[in-house]
C-alpha cells in the first residue's frame, strides 16, 4: 500500500463523545478517512454492508448486539474488510473468542492516538495487532478448534506457492512484513503482494484469518 494511500474507517462505539472524538483524531491524518458511524451491533452491519469500509473500529459492549456477534455477521457480508477491536476488555478469551470470528487485531482503549493510527494502517496492509506472545498463544489454540473462514468453495483445492508458503509460516510467527522480507531478501512489496494475494484467493481480510486458515488446511504445522 502507498502510504498515502486513502483508507476507508467506520466507527463502532455507543458512547457519543467517544465516538466523536475518535473521529476528530483519526481525519486528522490525510490517508484516514471516516465514512461511517455505528452506535450499536444492529447499525454497525447494516452501515458495513452499505460503505464497505476498509477498516472497522470494534467496540465489545454495544446496545442490541454485542461487537462479536457484530463482527461475525460483518465478516460473512465483508470478508476483506478488517475488523480491529478496539476495548478496555483485556480478557484474554474475548481476545480468542474475536479471532475465530475473523477479527484481524486486538486493542485497549488506552492505546495512544499514535499507536492507533499504525494499528489501523497495520491491518489495513494485512498486519495483525496483537501483543507477539498473546497471539501466538492465541491463534494456536483457536486453529485446535472448528474455525468457520469465510471463502469461497474454489479455494478448496487451491495450494500455495513456496514462496506464500514461506511467507505464511513466517507470519504465523508474528513476524512483521519488513522482518519476512529481511528474511526472504525480497521487497516489503513482494511480502505484501503475496499476502494480498492470498487473501484474494482466501477470501479474507487478515493475515490472521490466512494463518488460521492454512493451519486448519495443514499447510501449516500446529505447534
């Protein structure tokens, strides 16, 4: 991705002030832009279906439909689109619970203005945001149990190539794009064009969901 590059945000919060001032924050960047606002579950996939946001910003605790089963509806509708949950929950299964339901990050809400504006471009480019050691910890356990991806039926016979598959291990170890390509002595591009690949293929929006879906394949070994 360009770093200038537009990105596409929508705002899942119940709380007014919040929302807003998230707002306020985020189009301060020139490549952020805002297109839609959710103050509950219900509004959030209906606002989702209609923008086809880049990335959603994933409040837990919302009126009428909580954001898991929120971003488990978005996902089947959205695939490629990121959800990145955005809580003061530090549990450590609502961060597992969010994963098998396709979510490609994990934030606190005491995350600084700056640490958001990476995460979110972070996602958007494939990343996943979570701490290194709470992901590994998590995804593994996730990938032991049933995952629904969404995908279409074609990807079922579809194999990756080496190189996809280098990189997937690689990322399934938490590595960042530019640590992959140090490591491949490739370009951050040719990780990241591989990447969007593969998810194109996949039908998914994070390398999380890849990950998680190469493991439950076996292209993967699970640890």
């Amino acid at each position: 991705m360009n770093e200038m590059d537009e990105i596409t945000v929508m705002l899942v919060e119940d709380h007014l002030l919040v929302r807003q001032g998230t707002r306020d924050l985020l189009d301060k960047e020139p490549d952020l832009r805002v297109v839609a606002e959710a103050g509950d579950g219900i509004e959030a996939v209906q606002l989702a279906q209609e923008h086809q946001p880049d990335v959603i910003l994933m409040d837990i605790s919302l009126p009428r439909m909580n954001g898991l089963e929120a971003t488990r509806r978005i996902k089947g509708i959205c695939p490629t689109t990121a959800v990145l949950v955005l809580t003061a929950y530090d549990d450590e299964e609502y961060v597992i619970a969010f994963l098998k339901v396709g979510a490609a990050g994990y934030l606190m809400k005491d995350v600084s203005v700056q640490d958001l504006v990476v995460a979110v471009r972070a996602v958007h480019a494939g990343e996943t945001v979570l701490h290194p050691a709470v992901a590994a910890k998590a995804v593994h356990r996730v990938a032991q149990e049933v995952v629904v991806i969404p995908k279409a039926e074609s990807v079922e016979s579809m194999q990756p190539t080496g190189l996809q598959l280098e990189i997937l291990r690689m990322a399934s170890q938490w590595m960042t794009n530019q640590e992959i390509a140090r490591m491949l002595s490739i370009s951050s591009y040719e990780v990241r064009a591989n990447l969007n690949q593969l998810f194109q293929q996949l039908g998914v929006g994070s390398r999380i969901e890849a990950v998680l879906y190469a493991l439950r394949k076996g292209w993967l070994p699970r640890r």
